[in-house]
C-alpha cells in the first residue's frame, strides 16, 4: 500500500512537472500569437495608409493629365492662331513689295 502510494505520487510529481513544461510552452506560444497580432495590426494600418496615398496619387495624376491635356489644346491652338497671324502677315508684305 505504502509503495503504491509512493508511486502515485511520484507519478503525480512527474504529471505536475509536464504540466508545468505544458503551461510555459503554452504562455510562449501566447507571446508569440500577441507579437504576432501586434505585427499584423500594424501592417494593417500601413496597408490601409497606403491605399489611402495610392487614392489621393491616383486622383493627383487624374488631375494632372487634365492639365496636361488642356495645356496641349491651348498650345494648338496657340499655334494656329500663330500660323493664321504668319499668314496675315505675309499677305500684307506681300502686296507692298509689288
């Protein structure tokens, strides 16, 4: 009886001392898991940074294409009226060298 009981215990020692390696993993894997989400947390937000800055980059470039195009018109027709003043121009001189 004494034995058995000497082996219960020790039995339960041993028990006790793999739930206490089972605890100290586990706390570790929890550490790992808040490090983790603390990681993933924050490249959540720089995510959600840059899709904001792509937003604003994309609607900067929409409105400088615009610009871009509405400087081209007016340097055509710049350009016409430039060609249509060359024209005007040379008509004039052209009757007073005659």
């Amino acid at each position: 009886h004494e034995q058995l009981l000497k082996m219960m215990e020790e039995r339960m020692m041993d028990i006790e001392q793999k739930l206490r390696l089972v605890k100290r993993l586990l706390q570790d894997k929890v550490n790992q898991l808040k490090e983790q989400l603390s990681k993933n947390t924050k490249a959540d937000a720089m995510v959600k940074d840059l899709y904001v800055e792509n937003a604003q980059l994309l609607k900067a470039l929409e409105v400088t294409e615009q610009r871009q195009k509405t400087a081209e018109r007016k340097n055509y027709l710049l350009e016409e009226k430039i060609a249509n003043l060359n024209r005007i121009v040379k008509n004039l001189a052209t009757p007073s060298f005659n």
